[in-house]
C-alpha cells in the first residue's frame, strides 16, 4: 500500500500594511477611475486581474504628472521597468463606482525606486500595493538619472508611511 507524507501544516503569517497608507490624505497623486461592468466577477466583485490593471493605471497616471509637472523626457535609450508588484486586498471593490488609485514614492535606491500605491472607494482603503521600479538600459539597470532622483523625491511619502509595519 502507498503510503503518504504526513500533512505539513502551514501557519498563516498575517502581513498587515502600514496603518498610514490606509490614509487617502498621505498620497501626493490621485487618480479616479470608473469601475466598468467588464470589470466584474461572478461572484459581483473587481476582479483580482482587473485591480493589479488599476494599480497600473495609477503608476502611468503618476509618471504622466511628473513629466508634465516637471517637464520631464525620456532618455534615448532609457527606460523604467517594473521588477515586482505586490498587492494586498483590504476589502471587495464593488461596481458600480469610482475608485481613487493613490501613488507615492516609497523608496529611492541608486538604480531602482518603489511606489506606494493604494485603492480607495467610497472614502475607505480596499487595497494596498508596492512596486519596485528599475532604470535601466539595454545593457541592465543603471542609476537613476539626478533630474528624476530630485522628482521623485519631491513626491515621497511621509517617512511613517514609508516604514514597513509588516509582521
């Protein structure tokens, strides 16, 4: 007869946000977009796909409003890449809405800068989410140019929101 491992048993380590970034007020760019039918699960819900799709429009909508405030251009040549994303949901987002996609910058390294972001409807945070972003070119990363280092800079959280309260 085959005989079989025993169960492992995992224990479920909550990862909990810092509290901070549940406040609207503490994100230096906002954006509102209109939850679509499209958008919608069985079971009446945002879909999981459809909310990493708001983060995105969210990390454009950011970039967009600093090279327009800041009159940035891209480098020949140059690009920012995104090398991971993760995303906590806090609470269901419901259709028909409007949700608020919050952004701020989290942390700046020499090659690499990570965003806050964070998803509002209805006044309440219903999710939360980190990117780590890489400037790069087409021999690898590379450091951040100076000009956008001061940009980003001007745009990062509060330094209690930056602090990782995940245990």
């Amino acid at each position: 007869m085959l005989s079989l491992p025993p169960v492992l048993e995992f224990r479920h380590i909550a990862m909990k946000p810092n509290p901070r970034r549940f406040d609207l007020g503490v994100y230096p760019h906002k954006v509102d977009l209109h939850t679509r039918f499209a958008d919608v699960d069985p079971q009446w819900h945002l879909n999981n796909v459809r909310i990493a799709e708001f983060y995105q429009e969210g990390r454009i909508s950011f970039n967009r409003a600093l090279s327009e405030e800041f009159h940035l251009e891209r480098e020949r040549g140059h690009r920012i890449l995104v090398a991971r994303q993760s995303m906590d949901y806090l609470a269901e987002v419901e259709w028909p809405g409007v949700i608020t996609v919050a952004v701020g910058v989290s942390r700046l390294g020499g090659a690499s800068f990570s965003l806050g972001l964070a998803l509002f409807q209805k006044n309440k945070c219903v999710g939360i989410s980190d990117a780590t972003l890489v400037h790069a070119t087409r021999d690898g990363p590379t450091r951040l140019p100076e000009r956008l280092r001061e940009v980003l800079a001007s745009k990062l959280l509060p330094e209690d929101a930056r602090e990782n309260a995940r245990s």
